[in-house]
C-alpha cells in the first residue's frame, strides 16, 4: 500500500490588461516545513487573468504529480488561490460557462483523481509566493525571454514556514477579515456595554488602517450585546460567517446622464452611448479580475441590463431581473434638467427637496416608496444570497438608498452622495442583521 503524500499547491496567474500580456506561478509546499519543493512560471502570450489563473493551476497540480509518480491516490493535494472563480468552479460550486474555461478546467481535473484535490480560497497576501512567480514570468515575456527557476527570486517574499495547525484564513469575499476587524469591536464593545450598538458597528477607515498595520480592512460589525451579557477579551466575538455582500454597480452612461437629465423609470429607457458600453465593458473586466462575483442581478430597465450582460459574458453568469431595482419614476419631470424643472415646477421641487414622502410633479414615487421597495429587496437578496457575492446593476436612487440604509442615515442624505455612472459601491450584511459600508462611488476601474 502506498504512504500517503500531502502536499499543499499555491497558484495564481495574471494578465497586464486583461486581456494582455500573460502569465501564471505556481509553487509545491511541504506543508509539514512550509518549504517550497517545486516552482513552476511561464510567460503565456496575450490572455485574460481567468486564463492565466488556469494555467497556474495546471502547471501546480502537475508538479505536485511529478515529484511523486508512483504516489498514485495516496497523493493528496490542497490548492489554495486568490482566484473565486477558479476555486469555486473547480469545487463544483459554480457552473463554469465561459467557452474559454471549460477545457482548462476539464484538464486540470484529469490531472489527478477529483478526490484527491481540495480548494481554498486565499486572500491576494497570502500567495505572495505564487503572486511573485507570475510575476516574474510576465517580466521576463516583457523582456523577450522565458523565465528560468534559477533566476527566480519569488521565495524569498513568501513566508519562512507554512507549519501544520495554522489556522486556515476566514473565508468569504476577499477583505473579508473576520479576526482581524470583529475582534477589536468585541474588545470596545466589552468596554462601552450596549449603550451604542450602532457606533461598535461604524468604524472608521483610519482606526481599521491602524488596527491592520496599514492596509484597510473591511468593516465586520461586534454583535449587539445584552447589557447583563458584555463581550470580553480580544478572541471572544462570534463567528458570523461570511456575510451577504451586495456589490452595486451604478449602469454605464445614456445620451442623458452628461447632461445631468432626469432619466427614471418613467422615461424614454435609454440604451448606453458608445462611452457607456466602454464603461460597461471596464467594469467587465474589473470584476473578470477579481473573480468574486458569484451572481448578477439588474434592473429592467435597458441600460441596466446592458450593462449586466456585458459583465454576465465576462463571468458566464446568467442575469436576474429584479423588478424592484429599478429607478425612481420621476413622474413630469423625466428628461428635464433640474434648471428646467426649478423654472417649470418651482414649487413642487421645493418640497420634494424637502420631504422625503413628496413625489415629483405628475404622480411620480416619492423618495419613501422608494425607500420602501429598495428595504424589501434588500430582505430578499440578502436571504437569498446569504455568504455570498451578488452584484446588484441598478441606478443611482436604488444604491444611494442601499447606503443610507446600512448607515442608518437620514433621507436627506440621499442629497450628500456623489454617484458617477458605471461606479462600484459595496455594502455587507452580517447574520446579526448588522451592516457595513465597504466601498463607494469607487471609479478606479474606469481610468
């Protein structure tokens, strides 16, 4: 009888451009030392990251084969990437759809026996190792050579030991750092008892940069506590598991949106313009690279679904339609700008300003209805999306409602946001019914 192999497998892989010029990493650890015993890199031409994740993946489990030949299925290997996609699909959790995807997945499966391989998702810092070697193998693609293993430097930034019994990292959406946020919350919330559940659950970006060494957490709220029933002590917060993380994706531009025109869902429905699509297509590729979304979920109206499908054919996810999400109808004023309808409806957009429960002028939805609609699909796509990502493509009242919600703020601070088309806003709700705000109007991926 064979004696059983463990080995562990770091792999990742990376596009400049996405696509662009590619290459993949992969390293084999002795998980008893934490010592790398076989390193793989390869410059692959012009590909997408999925691609070149993929391949990393295959250059991995195939190294893990060849050190030992005769292991047969007494080889057991741990693959870990930064790469959901690749780890959900080749756990079986996610359809793979992407034409692309298929066969690289189909050869990475016949490498070894399915039962002889387990996943897990890492975040990007911990396969530096992986990370480096990609790297290395783009550069040197760059330079018109193929990398070499006595070149490579990539170990030395990867960490000096991997020894048995480290606790693995918390899984869920990448930043998802439970112990590294809930723990100092707990800690306060211990010291300030229950009197503001609330604020516990508000943390500022530069107290989480501080308590991180330096880089930004993502908020993960301490659990409300009973007053007869303080929380103590660093390690003693609850695991809430992974919470039901709503990416909202405000769609790409219309013939209307630079000219600052009501467009709601009483209007013309525009289709994107030519900048719109590119839009749409950037933030395709935003999250192609990311690989955390899970599902998509869009508005009816068509710049929405335009928008989604254009991600959709990135990820090969199918898009729902959620009635729900749609703009707000803005009644007699839809294609106006607001000067035209401060000259034409002076009065009537006075005390909309002013009261939330106000419609626009001609029967439109108040600020309220759409306040009311927005929380029950928040309830909805939180159950059903517990754990997970889901990207929400919808338009600028539904997300700005989103985010007002979760903050607990007042409806005039719909007013205070500043929301950009095609723009990336994220808010995570945790199974204490806590919520915390990630990202806002973030348009990096656009420039």
């Amino acid at each position: 009888m064979s004696v059983a192999r463990q080995v562990v497998v770091e792999a990742d892989g990376g596009s400049r451009g996405n696509p662009g010029p590619a290459g993949y990493g992969a390293v084999v650890i002795d998980p008893a030392t934490g010592e790398p015993l076989a390193e793989a890199a390869e410059y692959i031409g012009v590909a997408t990251n999925n691609v070149a994740e993929y391949r990393g993946l295959i250059a991995g489990l195939t190294a893990a084969k060849a050190l030992f030949p005769d292991a047969g299925e007494a080889l057991r290997v741990h693959v870990r990437m930064d790469s959901k996609l690749v780890v959900e699909q080749m756990s079986g959790r996610w359809k793979i759809k992407h034409p692309d995807m298929k066969p690289l997945a189909a050869r990475a499966a016949a490498i070894l026996p399915p039962s002889s391989v387990t996943y897990e998702w890492i975040p990007r810092a911990q396969n530096k190792h992986a990370d480096r070697l990609a790297n290395e193998a783009m550069d040197a693609g760059r330079d018109g050579r193929q990398w070499e293993a006595s070149a490579s430097t990539a170990a030395l930034d990867a960490p000096s030991a991997r020894t048995p019994g480290t606790p693995s990292p918390v899984q869920g959406p990448v930043g998802d750092q439970a112990a590294g946020a809930a723990a100092p919350r707990g800690a306060l919330a211990a010291a300030r008892g229950a009197a503001a559940p609330a604020a516990d659950a508000l943390f500022s970006l530069a107290e989480e940069t501080a308590e991180s060494g330096g880089e930004p957490t993502d908020a993960h709220p301490a659990p409300q506590q009973s007053a007869g029933t303080p929380q103590a002590g660093w390690g003693a917060a609850p695991d809430l598991g992974a919470p039901a993380t709503l990416v909202l994706l405000r769609h790409g531009e219309t013939a209307l949106t630079p000219e600052k025109r009501f467009s709601g869902s009483g209007g013309t429905d525009p289709e994107l313009s030519a900048v719109g699509r590119g839009q749409a297509e950037r933030a395709a590729g935003h999250f192609a690279a990311l690989g955390t979304v899970q599902e998509i979920v869009s508005s009816p109206l068509r710049r929405c679904r335009e928008t989604a499908a254009a991600v959709a054919a990135r990820l090969g996810l199918d898009v729902r339609i959620d009635e729900s999400l749609r703009e707000t109808d803005f009644g007699a004023w839809e294609g106006l700008t607001f000067g035209e309808v401060r000259e034409r409806y002076g009065d009537d957009l006075t005390a909309w300003l002013a009261s939330p429960d106000t419609a626009p002028t001609g029967g439109g939805e108040s600020f309220a209805e759409v306040a009311e609609r927005v929380a029950a699909a928040r309830d909805r796509l939180v159950a059903r999306y517990a754990g997970r990502t889901v990207l929400l493509v919808t338009h600028v009242t539904p997300i700005k409602t989103f985010v007002r919600l979760a903050l607990g703020a007042p409806p005039e601070a719909l007013f205070r946001m500043e929301l950009s088309a095609a723009s990336i806003s994220t808010v995570a709700y945790y199974a204490d019914g806590n919520a915390s705000v990630r990202l806002l109007n973030d348009t990096s991926h656009l420039r």
